[in-house]
C-alpha cells in the first residue's frame, strides 16, 4: 500500500529538547484526530517495497491513532513505475519526479475544495472530479453497485494519497497512500477502498457515515534530494527523511506540506516528531539530525464534502454518466 494524509489533534512535544536544538522533541501521538492534515509514510525496511506502514511510523496494524497509512508500490497501476527517493550524486538540484504535463483545472464552483501551494505556474492536475470520483467509488462498494465508469480526468501517474474526514470537527476516518506513482484512474479507485476500509486504526467505513464524509486527494510532485536536513519551508514543502535508527535499521517518515504549519511545528520540531513517528527512541542531538538524508517535496490537494459532492453528480449527472444510481437526498439527510 501507500502513505496516507490524516489529521490529528495539536501533538505535544513531549521529550525535552536537546542542548542546541531549538526546542526539538519526540511528539505523542493523539488517539482522535480533529481536522488537521497529518501525513506520514512511517516506517520502512531497507528494501521500502511491499511493507505496509501506518503514518505514525509504526508497521499497520500496531500504529497509534493520529498517523496515516504509506505502503509501497503493489501494481502501480500499470502505467507510472515507482519514483527515485534515493539521492541523485549531487543534492539540492535534481528533480527526481517531474510532474506530467497534462492538467485539468479545478471546478471553480466548489468553494470548500482547496489546493495546497503548487510550484510555478503549472496549471494544478488535482480537481474536484477526483474526489467525486473517490465518493462514486465507495458509495458503490458500500451499496453493492457496480464500480463507476472510467473517470474524464488525467490518467497521468503520481504519487498519491486518499484522506477520509467526518463530522463538523473533521475527525480522521481514514488516510492511505503511495510514494510510487501510479495512474491516476486505478490508484484513485484502489485507494478510495484502501483508506477507507483497510486502515488499521479505523473499523470499515459504513453506509450510516456517508453523509457526514470529506474526501481529499493529495497529488505529490516535485521531490529534491536536499544536503541540509533545514533546507525546506514550513507549510510549502513535505519531507521525507531516512535516518539509521539505534539499532542499526534503515527507517523512513514523511509529513506533507501542511502539517508542520497546522501543528505549528518549526523546523526542529518537525524532524524530532518525524524521527520519533518513525520509532527512533535515543536522545536526538544536533550531530543526528546533520546524518538524516532529507527529501523535499510539494503536493496539490483538493477536498470535497459529501453534500459538494451530491450537488456536482446532480449537475453533471446526465453529461458524465456515472454508471449507477444517484443517491437521493432525502435518504442522506
């Protein structure tokens, strides 16, 4: 599977800070999540492929509540192969995912569908059309229809993760992606189900929660191999680190791009809670922190709720042809 984008609760950084280190500590993860995006890709062996991690750092099935789920390439959907997250030889100046060029712009009448920061003036391939095809995707699982039809949008790859929110306060219901890009008609389907039914820190979604969901796709693009672990800005870019842990083990983490601003996490801060996720348990000092191998990237995102999405499917229902019933309003009031 992949990693995921989640949201938790404020952490708190509960280790103290090390002589030097700005106030950089371990963060607790929290049982509940609040509306907040947290990403994380967790843990991951020497070889990366076919471990399944949940976002916290921990392997899926034995994660704390507040992380997302980061598992390796499995079919990658037969069109995008995995990505380099290994250093180029120089860092700092090499791309090592460039981004396809085709792009389809959002809908500009969704007023809760918000991007994060994209990079120049590309036009962003992330749109409303993807989580709606998230929603047609469970509500058929969930009701026993058939799968929808192939979506109008890009089938371009990329890296990818699917979020599931509920209730007015946001909750985490459900974040599961992948660092391995793959087409985006299959991973959307195949992750829609993945985050929405297999994450391990949540029971399956059921019919009942359906009304009350917000759906986000996240779109990554733009990994740089950096030499400094503080060469990133807070809320533009994610990161992803790999770092030896005490026990002499190969272990990666990621946060997307906005949850150190959401947090209000600097820096520092930000590589302790990604060095702790990822089940580093020794004293972090300033001379650790210089050996992590750090990977910036950017991400496009858009979210749509569950009623945005019933407005979009009654509007373009006989134009696109979704492929099955559309459901009522009145049984989801």
């Amino acid at each position: 599977m992949a990693a995921g984008c989640c949201g938790v609760k404020k952490q708190k950084l509960s280790s103290s800070p090390p002589s030097g280190s700005g106030g950089g500590g371990g963060a607790s993860s929290s049982s509940h999540c609040s509306g907040e995006s947290q990403c994380r890709a967790g843990e991951l062996g020497l070889g990366g492929a076919g471990t399944r991690l949940n976002g916290l750092g921990g392997l899926a099935g034995g994660g704390s509540g507040s992380g997302c789920t980061l598992s390796p390439p499995q079919g990658c959907g037969g069109g995008g192969g995995g990505i380099a997250l290994s250093p180029p030889p120089s860092c700092g100046v090499g791309t090592l995912l460039s981004t396809p060029a085709a792009a389809t712009s959002p809908s500009p009448s969704l007023s809760s569908a918000a991007s994060s920061s994209s990079p120049g003036s590309r036009k962003m391939v992330v749109s409303a059309e993807m989580c709606c095809f998230c929603f047609d995707v469970l509500y058929c699982h969930l009701y026993g229809y058939q799968q929808p039809r192939t979506p109008r949008f890009t089938n371009e790859p990329y890296p990818l993760f699917v979020t599931w929110k509920i209730g007015r306060d946001k909750r985490l219901r459900g974040c599961i992606g992948t660092f391995s890009a793959m087409n985006l008609h299959s991973g959307l389907r195949e992750y829609t189900l993945t985050s929405a039914l297999k994450d391990s820190r949540f029971p399956p979604m059921t019919r009942d929660e359906l009304p009350r969901l917000f759906c986000s796709v996240s779109l990554l693009t733009n990994f740089e191999d950096v030499c400094d672990y503080l060469d990133w800005e807070v809320g533009v870019h994610g990161i992803r680190i790999e770092f030896i842990n005490e026990k002499g083990s190969k272990r990666t983490a990621t946060y997307l791009p906005e949850v150190a601003k959401e947090q209000g996490w600097d820096h520092i801060q930000t590589i302790d809670s990604l060095l702790r996720k990822g089940g580093y348990k020794a004293p972090i000092t300033n001379e650790f922190r210089k050996t992590i191998k750090l990977t910036r990237y950017r991400s496009e995102k858009m979210t749509l709720s569950y009623a945005e999405y019933l407005a979009h499917r009654q509007h373009h229902h006989f134009q696109n042809g979704i492929g099955h019933p559309l459901p009522p309003y009145n049984h989801y009031s």
